[in-house]
C-alpha cells in the first residue's frame, strides 16, 4: 500500500490560472490544487525554481467567484504528449507567499469538493 505524503488535501479540478514569471506570461487552468499548491499545464518549458505570481478564481458557489493571488514556485516540470504539435508539460508549483484568508477560501473550497465527490460515489 502507498502511504500519501502530502502535506495538505488534494483535489482534481480545472480551475483558470494566470501565471506571471520573469520571461513570460501563461493562461491556463489547473489539473489539481491543494493549499500548498497547484499542477496545471501549459506549452513552453519553465525552469524548476522559477518564481511565478499567480491569480486564480475559485466557483464561488451560491457566490459569485472569488479572485485568489499568490506567489509560488515552480517545484517540478514534466513533458506531457504535444498537443497541436506543440511541447506540452506538467508544472507543479508550491504555494509560498499567500494570504491567510486566500489559503482558507482554497481549503474550504477543496473541502467541499472532496464532500460533494464522496457522497455523489455513495
């Protein structure tokens, strides 16, 4: 059996991302997201700890969404198959300067997502 390491509840979730580095800027959306951070994917190739500032928007729910700011860093990237014969990767990116309240709106929203996954599988 596989222990899980991970620090903070991870969700599947295609949420829209801006991701403003040094050399350029990405719109894209996230394959996953916990408190502690992201993995999205987008079509050029950034190094592994690149700093990123980063705006997010979560469902709001009954509530309209709700714009998140960050700052991360780029902790892992991977090639994925090309897409529209473009390079593809996978970028992890590690959560390390947000807002309190940011980090509470995103573990609120992965807890309820990881309720309303498990009672529609009941």
């Amino acid at each position: 059996m596989i222990e899980e390491r991970r620090k903070h509840p991870r969700i599947e979730t295609q949420l829209p991302l801006k991701l403003f580095a040094q050399e350029a800027d990405f719109i894209t959306q996230s394959v996953n997201l916990s408190c502690g951070g992201v993995l999205c994917e987008i079509n050029e190739y950034i190094p592994v700890m690149t700093r990123l500032k980063i705006l997010m928007l979560l469902p709001g729910g009954r509530k309209r969404s709700q714009k998140i700011e960050c700052e991360g860093i780029v902790v892992r990237i991977e090639p994925d198959q090309p897409q529209n014969n473009r390079n593809h990767y996978r970028v992890a990116i590690f959560f390390n300067r947000m807002k309190k309240t940011d980090k509470a709106k995103i573990a609120e929203y992965v807890r309820r997502q990881k309720t309303d996954t498990s009672s529609s599988q009941s």
